[in-house]
C-alpha cells in the first residue's frame, strides 16, 4: 500500500513521518471496522447462538468461535467498505471528518481492498466453518447494508426503516450458525434488535443533524414534519420493543426476567420521554447511552435467564 511503502523513502512528508513506527496506520485500519459497533454485533450474535438448538444436540465453543469470527470479519468489512463509499460526505461532517478515508490518511484503493478482502474472507469462512445459511444470512446483511440502505440516505427518510432490516440480522446469523434454521423464537431477537434501532438512531440523527443536513442526508425529514417524525419513530418503536422484550419465555427465574426487563423498559423509555419533549442535544445524548447500556444488558438477561434447547 502506499503509505507503507513511503515510509522507506529518504525524504518524508508529513503525512508520511505521521506514519512511522506503524502505529497511526494500524489504529486507522483498525479504525476502519467500526469496533464499538462490533461490540454489540458481537453480543447479539452471540445471544443467538447460546439460545439456539444446537444442531449436533450439544453446544459447541469450536461452532461458536468461528461464527463470531466470521461475523466479526463480515462487520468489519462493511463498516470499511461504507466508510470507502460515504468518504465525500464523511470530509463534510464534523462527526466523520477525522475518519481515515475521510481524512484522507487511507487511500481510497487501499480502504477498497482491506474492506472487500475481510467481507470476502468472513463470507467464505462462514460457509465453510460454521453453514451455509449463516454465511447468507451475513452477506445479504452486507448488500442491503451497503448498496439499499446507504444510498437511500440522500433520499428518504424511509432509509431508518430500511437500515434497521439488515442491523437487526446479527441474532439471526448466530442463530442459524448454532441449529441451521431459523424459528420463532430467532424472530422475536431479531424484533428486539430490530425496534431497538430506531431510538437509537434518532438520537444520533438528532445530535448531528446540522452535520446530515449539510451534506444532504435526509436521514430527518424536512420542515414542519420534522418534529412529528421523531416523536413518531421514537416513542411508537420504544413503546413496542418494551412489550415484546417481555414477551419471551424464560423457563428459568421467570419472575426475575420480567421485573428485569419491565425495569430496564422503563428506564430505557423514560430517556425516550425526556428526549421528545426536550429535543435537547443534551437529551438525545442521554437516549443514546440508555439505548447502548439497554441492549446488552436484555440480550446478556435473556441469554442468563432464557431457556437454551438442545
């Protein structure tokens, strides 16, 4: 690549002398996976893989292994190859601005190649490690991701709708790696995951919305309908996700899992109150770190508390 091999030149520029000792360049390759994200990719991954009927009739920590490594790689290719195809609109941002192809730290090339050879790589090891429908499972997520969701953000606001389908997909991937099949019960993670989004999201909409607006993401409606809208996609989301979380059927410590979960719906919904009403940059920062501590902590409750099969 060429920021590596320009460092072996005599005469540097200050680009150049930014990378040497490798240090820069592999915290902005790492950068490029979008690690916080991967966190929770991760967790809800996992979740559906523990509470899956394991096809071979036992849990398998190999199984487990190379499906969360093989989703990771997946992720970590999408999060690369989006920031290689949004770099334009990211150099306009101030939120995305430092990001290093937006900064133009990484070439575009270079950004390009590392996104597709870990997508690529995480597909096929998906395929081959752990089955087939995992492995589709992931590379629909990257396609809708990347080539439906993304480009619809210049668009329609109707792009939350569509996004939040392939963000919801990680329960499902764990599931189908775990018994090679998808049920109900995969359906109803996937609800949580997917109605999750749209708090979520609206208090980073709401926080950046200068920064979307300047660059013409239409992430956030236009005019007098603005408002309305994320009311809407705030409360109606919230107020269904807190109702199925406790739709689950633990077989274990069922009086405990309800009380858990009904609190942490409350609490989760109360941040969503305040940030409707307050329409704060302030609220919208508290929504954001309710909905990160909330989503871990259902999935890890009913990952405890639910009842595994097989």
């Amino acid at each position: 690549m060429s920021q590596q091999s320009a460092i072996t030149e005599s005469s540097s520029t200050p680009m150049q002398e930014r990378y040497l000792g490798g240090t820069t360049l592999l915290s902005d390759y790492w950068s490029l996976t979008k690690p916080e994200v991967n966190f929770l990719i991760l967790i809800t991954t996992f979740v559906g893989f523990y509470l899956a009927p394991a096809s071979t009739g036992r849990f398998s920590f190999a199984g487990l292994f190379s499906t969360l490594l093989g989703t990771l790689l997946v992720a970590s290719g999408t999060g690369a190859l989006n920031q290689y195809l949004e770099r334009k609109f990211d150099a306009q941002m101030r939120r995305t601005a430092r990001r290093p192809a937006a900064a133009g730290r990484l070439t575009p090339s270079a950004v390009l190649t590392f996104g597709t050879a870990l997508a690529v790589t995480g597909s096929i090891y998906l395929a081959l490690a752990v089955n087939l429908l995992a492995s589709v499972l992931a590379t629909l997520t990257l396609l809708t991701y990347l080539f439906v969701y993304a480009p619809l953000k210049r668009k329609t606001p109707l792009c939350v709708l569509v996004g939040a389908f392939p963000s919801a997909m990680p329960p499902l991937i764990g599931w189908a790696a775990a018994s090679g099949r998808l049920s109900v019960e995969a359906g109803m993670l996937y609800s949580i995951l997917f109605l999750w989004q749209f708090p979520h999201f609206m208090a980073i909409a709401w926080m950046y919305r200068e920064d979307y607006d300047r660059v013409g993401y239409l992430v956030l409606p236009e005019g007098n309908v603005r408002v309305p809208f994320v009311i809407l996609i705030t409360l109606l989301p919230l107020l269904t996700l807190v109702a199925i979380s406790i739709m689950q059927s633990p077989t274990r410590y069922a009086a405990i899992f309800y009380c858990a979960a009904i609190l942490l719906g409350e609490g989760f919904l109360y941040f969503g109150l305040e940030f409707v009403v307050q329409r704060s940059r302030a609220a919208a920062r508290c929504l954001l770190m309710a909905s990160i501590i909330y989503l871990p902590l259902l999935y890890g409750l009913s990952a405890t508390l639910g009842n595994r099969a097989g």
